[in-house]
C-alpha cells in the first residue's frame, strides 16, 4: 500500500522556483527602469569636415574656460556623437570638428564660428577676409527641421528676416533652452516678456490662462493664424471656457452667447479686448 502522503509529497511542485523567477523579473524591471531614468543623453549624427576631427568638449576648456563651465549645465551639453568610440561633443555638435582650431591655437576658425574671429593670414602674414560665418538660424535647422517649417508659415517670427536670432529666445551655452530657465511654463515666459512688456501686467484681473504660459494661446516659432494664435477664432477661447447647448441657447459661463459668437472671435467682437488682464473688469474687458 502507497503512503498518501508521500503521494501527496511528490505532487506537490517546489514553491521556490517560482519565487526565483518573480524576484528575478522584480529585479530586471527595476534595472530597466532606473537605466531608462538615467539616460541623459541624445545621440546626434555630425556632420563631416575634410581634414577637422571631433575632439570632444573637453578640450574646448582650455581657452574657453568660463563658457565650459556653463556649459556643462546647458542642454545641448547632452550631445554625444554616435558610434563605438563616441564622446561628449555638444560643443562641435553646433561648431563642427575643432582639431584644426585647436592645434593652430584659435588661428584656425571653428568650421561654423557664428563670429568674425581672428582674421585668417597667408603665408606672408597679411590678413585676408574671410566670408561671414554660417547663420545662427541655419545650424539650428539642421536638428530642428520642423522649426523651420515652421518659419515658413504666413504668420512668423521674424527669424529668417534676420530681425531675430534663436538665441534671442534660446541659451545656447548655460542652463535650460529656454533664457528664462527651469521646467517651469511661467519661467519660459521671460523670453516672451522681453519683447512684449506689455503682456507682463501686472494686472488687476489677470487672465488665468497667464498661468500656464504663453504657449497656451500662441505658436512661439510660426503659425497660419494672426499674432501667433494657436486657433483663430472662438474656438481658442472654448478649448478651456466650457459651454453647454441648453434650449437652443449656447451658454459660456452661465452667460447666453448665442449671438455674441456671431460676431466675431471674443477679443475681436468688443466683448473680452484685454485678453492678457485688465485692471478693470474682472470679464476681461478695456
């Protein structure tokens, strides 16, 4: 006769490899997603120049000290060439290979210099001109195409006019992108407040809509609408205000704007003209 037990015993799978393999994933996951939380860095393709090599940001420290230093906390500094031998070179990414530049102690000019320099010479040591550098605009292009798309819309910055750089609005070598800094939508404002004071206030009733930056109601680059609206008419306006359809009325607010929509958008219908705040009225109006 067969002891049940033992009988029982035998069916019984060891618990432990299942908890293995739990832990084991528990474990993987958790690798995975720190791994993920740590990468900082965006690998970039650079562009070739006959008889210049990438040597890395590092040695761009040596003579540019101060601008290294900043730089470090720069976003741009994140660039690392791509490859198996690949190395930090956020400085060349936007400058081009410097190892001409470097071993001529600044005599030779950075392939995209941004800036007259130092004159170039010949051999008998005259200074000869040398052509403008390459635009600010043009190099950011190269990474950021759909910004100039962008540009090319009817209603624009004006970029491409040359009446602005993108380092009016962007920090290239310290910091956040954005002159205003930090992840904050009302700190990227500050780029915008520059140009338009106005807008700042401070107001009496100040439009809630301040609150979350100006990206909330404008295309900062290009847009096919007037002043860089995101939307052209009332519907910019809907998009946060809700409305609700009751007996054939449209209600906004409480309030019957059945005909008032009619009319025109809300800032252009002499209802709601101080879009950004008023120190009046508390609808926004004068």
């Amino acid at each position: 006769m067969i002891n049940c037990n033992f009988r029982n015993r035998a069916r019984r799978a060891p618990a432990w490899p299942r908890w293995l393999a739990l832990v084991a994933v528990a474990i993987a996951l958790l690798v995975l997603v720190i791994s993920c939380a740590m990468v900082s860095r965006s690998v970039v393709v650079l562009p070739d120049v006959p008889g210049a090599k990438y040597i890395g940001s590092s040695e761009c420290e040596q003579c540019h000290e101060q601008i290294y230093k900043g730089f470090a906390t720069a976003d741009h500094a994140r660039l690392i060439a791509q490859g198996t031998n690949a190395l930090s070179a956020g400085c060349e990414s936007c400058h081009g290979p410097c190892s001409l530049h470097s071993d001529s102690g600044g005599d030779v000019l950075p392939p995209y210099s941004f800036t007259s320099g130092r004159p170039k010479s010949d051999s008998f040591g005259a200074r000869v001109a040398v052509a403008s550098p390459r635009a600010t605009e043009t190099v950011c292009f190269q990474c950021h195409a759909e910004v100039r798309g962008q540009f090319g819309l009817p209603n624009h910055h004006p970029v491409t006019e040359e009446k602005l750089s993108c380092s009016d609005c962007h920090s290239p070598h310290t910091g956040s992108i954005y002159i205003g800094g930090g992840t904050s939508l009302l700190s990227r404002d500050e780029s915008c407040f520059r140009c338009h004071p106005a807008q700042r206030g401070p107001f009496v009733f100040q439009h809630e809509a301040m609150h979350e930056g100006c990206v909330t109601c404008h295309a900062p680059h290009g847009s096919v609408n007037a002043k860089l609206l995101t939307e052209r008419n009332a519907n910019l306006c809907l998009k946060c205000h809700f409305q609700q359809v009751s007996d054939g009325r449209l209600l906004i607010g409480g309030s019957d704007h059945t005909l008032r929509v009619q009319q025109g958008s809300c800032w252009t219908a002499g209802c709601h003209e101080a879009v950004h705040g008023s120190r009046v009225s508390p609808s926004l109006r004068f």
